[in-house]
C-alpha cells in the first residue's frame, strides 16, 4: 500500500473489466455478472483491469489460447499463432507495479480467459492435445505478486460457500489496511484480534491459537505485521464448515446461560440444532443472537465481527 493512499470507506476490489459489462473481449462483447456489478458493486470499489486491451490489443481481436510449445507455455493468437507472450508480460510487470501503490483488498478473474484465469485455463500442444491445467498469463504473474491476496473468479464465485469465504476476507483485508493506515500499534493489533477472533474460530481453532501466539511475540514491528498478516489470511482462506461454525455458536450461548429463560435457552438450542443438521442458514442462528446481545451485551460479543463480517444486503448466510 502506497503511503499515500489510505484504504477508503469500502474495500477496494481488481476486477477483469469484462464482468462488469464493459465490451472489451476479443469479440467486443462482454461477460456481465450482474452480481459483481450491481450487488456487490454497491459495497466495494472496483479497479477493472482488461490485459488484452491494455497490453495495447484491438477490439475487436483476433481470439488467443495457452500454447505448450515445448519448451514453455506461450500466449498465441489462434489462426496465426502470433505470440503475444512478450507484449503482455512486459504489460503485466508493469501493471503490477501500479497495482502495488493500491491498498487492493482482492481480485476477481474471469474464469479460464488465457489472460486472466487464475486456474483450469485450457493449454493446447502443437500435437492437437489439450489439457485444463493452465494459469493466465497476467492471473500468474499477479498471484506471484501478491500471495496473500484473496484472489477468485467469477465462475468459482457461484458456490455459495466460496463467495461467502472470499467477500469476508476482503472486509477482513479492509479493516487490516484501515488499522495499518492509521498507525500500527501492539495495541491496535491486539484488538484488531480480539475482534476478530470468533471469524478466525470459525475457520481454524488452530490458526486462530496460533495469531494469538503472534500478537503475543517478542517480535520486532515489521516482523510482526507480515508474520501476523500471512497467518490472517492463510486461516481465513480455510472453508468455515458448519461444524466449526456451530461450535461458534455454541461458544457465543454460553455467555448467556445465566440470563435466558428456559423457554428462550431452549429456543437457541434447537435453532443451533436446525442450523447444524442443515434445516436453517447460518443466518437464522445469527439473528437470534444479535437479538441476545442487543438485549444483554456483553461488550466483548458486540464488537465481534462475526455477527456482522459484511454488509448484510449481499445475504451471504442465507444459504442453508
């Protein structure tokens, strides 16, 4: 992150240019995802990035494909094997340095584009073969650029359970940069983990332990803030299952034992029951306990991120 640009008040997002609806593709269409553009586009700023087009490419073009040469995987045009490789990985070093000075909290590819697909992207061979083991061109270099940037695509981003984990992470992302920006601090950290630490239960109990361990180090400042960041994001990348989140849930009713009634202790049981059998969303359960909180506190339990990790118009825990 540039030291002069501060994170903002939304996430800000990297995005292949044609999901958005811009007509930049080889055929001067595009590939709208009406959810990226309109619901989440409502919630976080997006920085479309076309590589065809900005490698200095024409629309219309002529179509291009991932190419096993032999010797190394090139970028070719299709009907007269042009290689564009060059051209766009000198574009792509380039790009990635300007992307460096953006507080980026993520990136959204298009989905097996020899471009912009961040894995399963066809590679052909000169002997007619064809294989689904490729990265695109720019996808490769930019996810070598930033490891621990959540990265997905459009297509992966229809699983229910993927757009839940990688949206979460990208307001997670945010809310790190926001505390770097306004000057890190042991103490900033320790409630930046605080916070956080029912989300990082729900997807390791392990790595949650483990950041504990970090903010509670000897390290020196610059040690600790990478060491801390690469943990946040390796255990948030892991999938919450329901297993894990019911645990959470579990956790979070046991601060209210002594002030439910048995009718109500009840209720919160059978929902956390329903909700771990499958027969409600997570959001069921989560309803019912902001309802608690907002009745008895504590503190600690309305300052957790969990109960409310992002906007709740984007209905993430809707799915059972």
């Amino acid at each position: 992150m540039s030291a002069t640009s501060g994170p903002g008040d939304t996430p800000l997002v990297g995005v292949s240019s044609c999901l958005l609806g811009n007509q930049v593709r080889y055929d001067g269409g595009h590939k709208l995802d009406r959810f990226l553009r309109d619901r989440l586009g409502s919630f976080v700023r997006f920085v479309p990035v076309c590589p065809e087009v900005e490698c200095g490419l024409s629309i219309p073009r002529e179509a291009m494909r991932l190419v096993n040469t032999g010797d190394a995987i090139k970028l070719l045009t299709q009907k007269t094997q042009t290689d564009i490789t060059p051209q766009m990985t000198e574009w792509a070093g380039q790009k990635i340095e300007g992307l460096k000075e953006l507080p980026l909290c993520g990136f959204i590819f298009k989905s097996r584009s020899p471009s912009s697909g961040m894995k399963g992207v066809k590679v052909y061979t000169d002997k007619g073969g064809v294989t689904k083991t490729g990265v695109g061109i720019f996808a490769k270099a930019f996810m070598e650029a930033f490891p621990d940037l959540p990265v997905e695509d459009e297509g992966r981003l229809n699983d229910d359970g993927l757009r839940e984990n990688f949206i979460e992470r990208l307001f997670v992302m945010h809310r790190w940069q926001k505390m770097l920006h306004e000057g890190f601090t042991r103490g900033r950290l320790v409630e930046f983990q605080a916070r956080h630490k029912l989300i990082l239960m729900a997807h390791s109990p392990a790595g949650q332990t483990e950041l504990g361990r970090i903010v509670a180090s000897t390290l020196e400042t610059p040690a600790l803030i990478q060491d801390y960041h690469k943990k946040l994001m390796q255990t948030l990348a892991l999938k919450a299952t329901v297993k894990k989140n019911t645990n959470v849930l579990e956790h979070i009713a046991g601060y209210f034992k002594k002030v439910l009634n048995p009718k109500e202790k009840a209720e919160l049981v059978s929902v956390t029951a329903d909700y771990h059998n499958g027969l409600v969303p997570l959001i069921v359960p989560i309803t019912l306990l902001k309802h608690y909180v907002m009745l008895y506190g504590p503190a600690y339990l309305e300052n957790q991120f969990y109960l409310n990790p992002h906007p709740m118009e984007l209905m993430l825990r809707n799915h059972a």
